[in-house]
C-alpha cells in the first residue's frame, strides 16, 4: 500500500484544503474496496507538533504522525497558506527541509494554492512551471524569479511536482491526484459525490487582474500610468519606446522583466479588465464596450477576450451580469 502524507504547516493556515484532501482521498480507497479492488493509500496527516490551531484557535488539527518518523512517503500534499507567507516559511523551515528530503527520495508532492510558496522555497521549483492563486502571483514572482509561474493555469504536473491555482480550486487538483492514481472510473465516482467540475484547466476566468508594480524600475512605471491614462484609445508600442527616449527592444526588454507582460499583453490586459466590468455592471452591448476599449474590430477583440478569460464576450456577460439577460 502507498502513502499518503497530508502535512499540517505551522500557523494559522488554511484548514479545508487539509481536510478536502482527507476526506476525498477516503472516498477515493472506500470506492476501490466497494468495486472489488484494494485501498491505494494509507493517508496519515503530519506535522512538526502535536497540535496546530487554525482561525485563532476556533479549530484544532492534531496530526497524526511527526514529520521525523516518516522515513519515506510517496505522495505529499501541501494544503495552502495563510498570506504572511514570509512568517510562515520561517516557522516551517524543518517541514520544507523534509519535503525537499522526500522528493529527492522518489515522493511526489502536490501544493494546493498559496502552499507553493513552501515548494518554491525548497529550491524544487526552480526552472519550473507552477501556478497559485491570482492574487498572490506578482508577489511569488517577485520573491521567486526562477520559477515559471503560469497563474492562468489550473493545474500543472511536471517531474512529480503538482501545483494548482486559487482557494477552492485545490478540489479540481484534488480530482486529477484520484484520476492519475485511481483511474478515471473512480475519479467521475469522487468528482459526483463531491460536485466538482471535472477537466478544468484555466482559472483565467475568475483572475482580476492587478498590475504588477512591486518592481523598481520608475520608466517602466511610468509606461504603464501612461497605458493605463489611455484606456480607450489604441497604443502604438514604439511610440511608446521614442516617448520614454529608448530603444524599442530594450523597453520590452525592460518591460517584460518588470511586470511579467509584453507592452501590448499589459494593454490587452487593462482594456479587458475594464471590458469585464463593463459587461458585469453595465447594460452596454458587447460593440459599445468594445469601443469604449479602444477596439473596432469585432473579432480581433473576441480573440484578446478569450484568451485572457477563457470565454467570449458574450459568455462572460451571461455568466455575471443578471440584469443585463432581463
């Protein structure tokens, strides 16, 4: 029989993604034993104490097993973090050593959310693809440049290494874990005892997008006041290089280190971010927000929408605007 170590973190973190992974594992080897098979893994919760208190003490975890009596595990699940990630890698150093330790020795591991962070500061990251929550990514790009963050993706699975995006999307992960181990029958079994959408693979849709100024850079800085100051009209890129005096290789150079984005994918960004609230809020057809957004052709805006979103214009006006299908 594999095993299954769900680590507790010290500090105050997230305790449903802890006990999703539990309970949906536990219904993943009761469904093999009812089909006539055998259990897959024994799921054991560790830490590195015996008691770990959750939303002030509202909750208590106490985990099963210590950190140090596992000699060897094959499957690891990180559950995510509260958002003083620095705190919380300071208190857990012996977990991510441990982790790292485990990994080396054939374990998978698989982070849930913000518990990348921990993965990233083990050094497995490096010069790999992960994604987390939406609203953590300019700071784990900022603290961790050596990885590939992909925020727009749901899932990633590379080398044994899992990661998944935002809050309850760790489910979706969760299904994917019991598809790879179990197989697809007892999978569509978990995914329709526990109501989870199957095969999603973008979180694009749910990301509202922050731009990304925790860098020092002040020309780059001010590139972006200037495209976000000329919302509703169309930028020329090399005009914007000639207005900040600078060769136009080097301002996307620049750029693209700074905010993670090209010059036009910064644009696109705003203009669509600007478009979703607009069709979200406002009666305004798909046509007059698209121009409002600086765009005129009905199909080159379509595509830059559903790239960044997922979906078209129409979709995404239908999903969360009420009033506007009245």
């Amino acid at each position: 029989m594999k095993h299954l170590t769900i680590v507790v973190p010290e500090g105050d973190n997230n305790l449903s993604s802890i006990a999703g992974a539990y309970e949906i594992f536990t219904q993943a080897n009761d469904y093999a034993k009812r089909t006539g098979g055998k259990a897959l893994f024994r799921i054991e919760l560790a830490g590195a104490s015996e008691k770990v208190e959750f939303y002030n003490g509202l909750f208590t975890s106490r985990p099963q097993v210590n950190i140090a009596e596992i000699d060897r595990t094959d499957l690891i699940i990180i559950p995510s973090l509260n958002h003083d990630f620095e705190k919380t890698i300071r208190e857990n150093q012996p977990l991510i050593a441990w982790i790292r330790e485990q990994y080396k020795t054939g374990a998978e591991v698989a982070s849930i959310c913000t518990g990348v962070f921990m993965l990233a500061v083990s050094g497995l990251l490096d010069g790999r693809t992960c994604s987390t929550h939406w609203l953590a990514a300019d700071v784990f790009r900022t603290r961790f440049p050596k990885v590939n963050l992909q925020v727009d993706k749901l899932i990633t699975d590379e080398n044994g290494i899992y990661t998944n995006g935002g809050a309850f999307s760790f489910l979706n992960l969760l299904i994917y874990l019991i598809e790879k181990y179990y197989g697809r029958e007892t999978a569509i079994f978990c995914a329709k005892i526990f109501q989870i959408e199957m095969d999603r693979q973008s979180q694009s849709a749910f990301a509202i997008f922050s731009p990304q100024k925790m860098h020092g850079d002040e020309m780059v800085k001010k590139a972006q006041a200037y495209i976000e100051s000329k919302l509703h009209e169309k930028i020329s890129v090399e005009d914007m290089s000639s207005r900040f005096n600078i060769a136009r290789r080097n301002f996307d150079r620049r750029f693209i280190k700074a905010t993670g984005n090209t010059p036009i994918e910064y644009s696109q960004r705003v203009k669509v971010e600007w478009a979703k609230k607009a069709l979200e809020t406002t009666r305004k057809t798909v046509g007059e927000v698209m121009y409002d957004v600086g765009y005129s052709d009905v199909k080159a805006f379509r595509e830059v929408f559903r790239k960044i979103t997922g979906m078209s214009p129409i979709t995404y006006r239908s999903k969360y605007n009420k009033e506007a299908l009245a």
